[in-house]
C-alpha cells in the first residue's frame, strides 16, 4: 500500500521493470478624368500639403507613373555601401530638372515597377536618412514628378542589412494529458503557459518569437521542427529558449545487496509488534529479501520507506505464508519493515538482506508519442546542433539531471528539476510543477552577486537549488536541481546596461561598463567646453551586442582649442522598443552647470548634461525632433535617424508627429475615427481635435456622413452639420432636405 497524497510525479517510466510509477486616394488613371487629376496635383504643390521642404505626402499603393510628350531625367541614385550592420544610411541621388519633388520606394527584391509599393519617402530633397530594423537585402528606386510628367525609375540600388542584433526565440512544451489516463499529469501545461507569461514580461520577446506547443501537439517530430524553424530565424548572436515540462524516464538497474538479517520470533506472541529500519544514503531505491514471510490473516506486516503505513507503506503481506521473494522496490535510501500481531499467532518473518535499486541510461524525456520510445539526449542534441546561437534549456521531468547532461555541449545552459536517479515533482498548493514554480519565483535583485545591476542564471541556481530541495522535503520527497553551464561569460537574458567607472586619465576618459541581455547596444560620449558653450559628440556607437561581461572603452578628448570642462556617457540597450539606459557624467575643471534653460527646449542644462545632451541646442541630434519631444515620446535625441521610423505605423513619421503635435504611438491622436494621416495628409482636418470645425460631429462621423469636416455648415443652410445628424435629421449635404423649396435653416426658424 503506497500512496503520496497530492504529489505526482513526472514521469517515472521504467524500461525493464514491472516498477512503474509514475487609405488612399489613387489618382484615376482614366484619361477621361486627366483634368481632375492636373486640377488635384496642381492643387497638391501649392497647398499645405507640403508643411515643409522635409515632409511631404506619402504615395499609397497602386502609384501611376505620369507620361508626357517630355519626360523628365530619370534621377541616378548614389550606390549603397554592400553591407551594413546598424540599418542606418543614407539614400542619396542627383536633380532632375524641372521635377517638383521626388518620390523614393523601397522592396525587398529588385524594383522593375513600382505599380505595387508605397513610397517611403515623398518631397523635394534629394536625400533620405534611411533607418530599418530587420535584417534583409533591400533595394531602392526613385521617381521624379512634376505637375504633368514623371520620369522614369531610377537605377536600382541594394545593400545587405545585416543588423547586430541579439534576439530571442522559444520552444515551449508541456504535456499533461498523454494518451490514455494513466500517464496523465496536472500542471505541465500551466508551466509552459506561465513560462511564456514570464518570458514576454521579464524579457520582452515578442510573442511571434514562441512557438508553444501543449499536449497532442507536442509530439517529437513537432517539438523538432519547431527547433529547427526557429533556428533557421537566428544568427550566432541570438537565444533559443527551451522548456520541456512532462514524463521523463530512465533506465531501471538492480544492483548490490547487502546482508541484512531480520528475524521475528517463530512463531510470535498474539501481541508481537516490531519494527526494522536500514538506510544506504544516496540510494534512489532499495527493497528486501524475505527467506520466508508467514503471516496469519488477522496480523499485517509492511515494508515501506516511513514509519507510517497508512501513507507510505509499499508492500502490505498478510495471510500469506511465501518463501524466497523480494518486496517491491522503495522509493527512498530509507527501507522499514514492520509486524504486527493481530491477536494471533503465526511463523513470522525472515529477511537476509537488501538491494539498492538505480536509474541509469538511457534517459528520455517523453513527448506526447513517446510513451513507447522516448525522445533521447542524442537526439535532442542533434536537431539543437542546427542553433547557431545559444541556447537555454529548463527541463522540469523525472530523471531530467541525467537527460540533461547528455544535452549539455557549447553555447548551451541546462536547468533541470531533478537528479539522474530521482523524480520530479508536481506541486498542487501552487498549481506548477514545483520546480517550475521556485523557478518563476527565484528572481531576486539581492542575488545580484556581482553587482552588475542585473540578476543571471548563474547567481539564482544556488537559491533555485535550496527552495527545491526544501520545497520537495517538505511534502515528503526530495530531489535535486542540476546545472550544466557550457556558456562563455554570464547567461543574462534581462536587456540592461551599466556603466560602472567613468575616469578621466588626463587625455580621454576611461569606461568600464556592461551590456547585458537582449537587444542592440548604443554608447555615446560627450565633451563639454562650458566657457565657450561648445558640445562636442566624441563617441557613437550605434551597434552593440550585449556581451554579459565587464567591458571598458577610452574616449579621447577632442582636438583642437576646445576645453574639457565636463565629460557625460550614455549607455542603452534597446530589445523590442524598450530600452535600459545608465548615465555617468564627471566635471573636468572647475565650471559647473545651472538649472537654467539656456537652448529653451523645456530641459534645464543641468539635466541635459547628465543625459548627454547640447544644452546649447534644441535638438542635439538635428532630426528636426525638440530634444523634450523626444524625451517625452521615449526616443533618442542622440539618434538622428529616429525621425523617419513610424512608431504607430498611421503613415506619418516621428518627424511629422512632432511637426504636428501628435501622439507618435496612436494611429489616431485625437480618436476621432481618422487616422492620423488621412487628417494631415487627404482630409487638411486637425489631427489633435476631434471636431475641427466644432459643428458637433466629429471628423470621422464627417466622412462618414460625407459633410466636410472644415465647414460647419456643408450646405449653407443656416444649421450646422451636427444639429442636422444629430438633432433635426434632415440631410446636411442637401439645403432643402424635404425638396419642398424652403431652405432647412428657414423651416428650423419656423418651426416647420
């Protein structure tokens, strides 16, 4: 009689033994309708459309390229360099004369035709700071128009863009419910559901990074194929993350015996009671060996890892009277055995000795079809081969220690739950695996060892390690974590950044610092010549790959009359638009900052110094962006190329939201149904209202109701567009909605 009450555990599936536990306007190509298109280009050029020589209306799909008896010069573009790692360049070409502006396009394959593609940029200069965010070939044309013609495409120029870039993805698998019922378990599923929660939040990967695959779909051939379309995303610069949570097995051994010699009185007394107890330390099991077990049926005698049989007792003998045969194996290096008489009498017991029992290769963990043949270390190691970055590996299942060190090669970093030889459990109270649950719960900023202002893997195992084995003590079986780290320097998948020292050495300043995690890395270093009210940017490195350790970097003094008064460094890692800064910021001589505001941009000098900014320019970078608006909007006022991103993907870049106040992260600022774009660029409403002509309705309902949202009263009839939608019903594009020959405003008036 064995039982655990609310313990499961995973996956105790022996091989050889009995033992089983277990919007758009496009212009009309017709040429009916050649003076409406003339009228609306016309129009176009001369409106304020174009609010500056900078930013101009965007083409939408489906562009016409205009034909003349003259066309205009095809623009040449400037070759690009063949590759580049940061996504950050300029797109340059030359004049064509008479052209009114300049229409650029962007593809991921050659450009033959720009039919299908929506220009990335539409004005009248003659150069473009070009700044993607995915790696891939890309290729650009240009297009110049004039009020009648266009030319034809321009040469077509391409460049690599290989960004450095650490990234993350994911392979998560669970499997709770296994073929049948018997194999089932409770909580794998919600590890890889939690699993996933804490890695979106703590690390910021983007949920098109997961691949979760729970139950029936975690089979081997899907839980490889995952792995390998992940590592067909990934450079040598990025993570796998992978969890396995489910059924493991070993191998079950018998091994060494050990004499042991147990005798009860022959026969016993009618109130005989004895108990027997050995241990072998470390044994993942034991049994014993009785040369004779002859009990009568009203006495019991137990064999069990506990002096408790109601619980934990694994053999209950009575009226029996056997000869030469093992008890069942015992879970535990504990082994008793206990008689008790029952008020009668009968031979008694005779055990020679014990066997210590262990769990030995192969090791598997068991996919959702694995309950025959398991997934084997080799061959998880195969298909993880295909990662050319590094991968992590948590694995909460039985035996998982001796799975995991067949995994364990280069560039990789394995938790596992448990020991070769020794379960792993579930947890009920907490509704996780238990290992799993210590796991999510371990992160703690105090086990920050080496003081790098970030947590690793390597400094959470030791407390990982206590809260299992104390949380697995507690409800009556204990197992072990295993670590196997084959990773260079710390494995740290938080983005962070720290500066730690900022020295000046007499002709430049000396950094150490780490850059931590996830993301892309940028380090700026700034001098400061305070009499003369000079900034000089002496450092910019746009393209860092975190590398988990103590770096360092001299930054010279500038050259020429400027004087040091003042030195300030910025560090920032930025994974999926969040970013983690440190600043460090040293005076080199005597004179100081104030808090006054001396460029006007709303940031005392004193704060732009420490975020090393020009206090004696709004815009230190010179992307048109207010250096606050930039603050506000959590960009860089250091980075002069975040001016052209869409943050909000509404058509309208950083740049132009500034120029029109709008939110960069709402397609719709005022929420008043428009896009931002269609109000700036198609409907000349205001962006930041959401009735521009305060009829009453608001500018989306306008288009809508097709009323114009810049009139009040679209029809001139006296009532505003408003009262006649929302009030009168009467039609506010019709002056006499009734026909009856009286103006609505008149009839209104009247009361009629």
């Amino acid at each position: 009689m064995y039982f655990m009450p609310k313990i499961h555990k995973r996956g105790n599936i022996s091989r050889n033994s009995k033992y089983k536990k277990d919007i758009t306007p496009k212009i009309i190509k017709s040429s009916l309708f050649i003076c409406v298109i003339l009228v609306f280009i016309s129009l176009s050029l001369t409106s304020d459309i174009f609010y500056d020589k900078n930013i101009n209306s965007r083409s939408m799909s489906g562009e016409q390229i205009y034909s003349a008896d003259t066309p205009l010069d095809a623009p040449v573009v400037t070759e690009l360099p063949i590759m580049d790692i940061d996504g950050r360049y300029n797109v340059n070409w030359t004049t064509s004369s008479g052209a009114a502006y300049y229409k650029l396009y962007r593809n991921t394959s050659s450009i033959s035709s720009v039919d299908d593609l929506s220009a990335i940029y539409t004005g009248t200069n003659i150069n473009y700071n070009e700044s993607v965010n995915t790696s891939a070939h890309y290729y650009y044309v240009v297009v110049a128009y004039s009020a009648t013609s266009s030319s034809e495409l321009s040469n077509c120029v391409d460049v690599a863009v290989e960004l450095t870039i650490s990234e993350m993805y994911a392979v998560l698998a669970g499997i709770s419910d296994y073929p049948g019922t018997i194999n089932d378990l409770s909580y794998c599923d919600d590890d890889v559901v939690d699993m996933r929660n804490f890695i979106i939040s703590e690390y910021g990967i983007p949920e098109e990074n997961i691949i979760t695959l729970l139950d029936s779909e975690a089979t081997e051939s899907a839980i490889e194929n995952a792995i390998t379309t992940q590592s067909a995303k990934m450079d040598s610069d990025d993570y796998l993350f992978f969890q396995y949570s489910g059924h493991g097995s070993a191998q079950f051994s018998a091994g060494a015996t050990t004499s042991w010699n147990i005798n009860s009185p022959h026969p016993y007394g009618s109130s005989y009671h004895q108990l027997w107890h050995a241990s072998s330390p470390g044994a993942p099991a034991m049994r014993v060996y009785f040369d004779r077990c002859a009990v009568d049926y009203w006495s019991d005698c137990y064999v069990g890892d506990y002096y408790n049989w109601q619980t934990t007792y694994v053999n209950w003998y009575y009226g029996i009277d056997n000869t030469n045969f093992y008890s069942d194996w015992v879970d535990s290096d504990q082994i008793y055995v206990e008689l008790i008489a029952g008020g009668s009498t009968d031979w008694g017991v005779d055990i020679s000795h014990y066997q210590i029992g262990s769990y030995v290769a192969p090791y598997e963990i068991i996919p959702y079809d694995g309950l025959s043949t398991g997934m084997s270390p080799s061959e998880l190691d195969a298909v993880l081969d295909t990662v050319p970055g590094k991968t992590v590996c948590v694995i909460d299942a039985c035996h998982s220690g001796g799975f995991g060190s067949g995994v364990a090669q280069s560039d990789r970093y394995v938790l596992t739950a448990a020991q070769n030889d020794e379960y792993s459990l579930e947890d009920s109270a907490n509704q996780n695996g238990l290992f799993s649950y210590q796991f999510f719960n371990v992160w703690d900023a105090e086990l920050d060892v080496n003081l790098d202002d970030v947590v690793s893997y390597e400094e959470i195992f030791g407390d990982l390690y206590t809260n299992t084995v104390s949380r697995s003590s507690s409800v009556g079986y204990t197992h072990h974590p295993c670590e196997y780290d084959s990773v260079d320097n710390e494995v740290i998948l938080n983005s962070n950044a720290n500066i730690s020292t900022c020295t000046d050495k007499g002709s430049n300043v000396n950094l150490t610092y780490n850059l931590n995690g996830l993301g892309q890395g940028t380090l700026y270093g700034a001098y400061y010549d305070i009499p003369n009210q000079e900034y000089s940017l002496e450092h910019a490195n746009y393209s860092m790959i975190p590398s988990n350790t103590l770096s360092t970097i001299e930054i010279d003094y500038p050259s020429g009359t400027f004087t040091e008064s003042a030195f300030s460094s910025i560090l920032a890692v930025t994974y999926e638009n969040v970013t983690e800064t440190s600043n460090y910021s040293i005076s080199l001589d005597v004179n100081t900052f104030t808090t006054s505001d001396t460029d006007g941009d709303g940031i005392d000098d004193t704060t732009e110094f420490y975020r090393g900014l020009n206090p004696w320019s709004d815009d230190t970078d010179n992307d048109g962006m207010n250096d606050a608006w930039e603050f506000q909007y959590y960009m860089d006022p250091l980075d002069g190329f975040d001016g052209y991103h869409d943050c909000d993907c509404d058509g309208l870049c950083n740049l132009e939201e500034c120029q029109y106040d709008t939110d960069p992260y709402s397609s719709d600022t005022d929420s008043d149904g428009l896009n931002d774009y269609d109000e700036v660029i198609i409907y000349s409403t205001d962006p930041t209202l959401e009735d521009t002509d305060d009829d009453g309705l608001i500018d989306g309902l306008e288009i809508t109701h097709s009323t114009n949202p810049n009139n009040p009263d679209s029809d001139s009839d006296g009532l505003k567009d408003g009262e006649e939608v929302n009030l009168y019903g009467t039609n506010p594009n019709n002056g006499d909605s009734d026909g009856d020959g009286w103006n609505d405003g008149i009839e209104i008036s009247f009361g009629t």
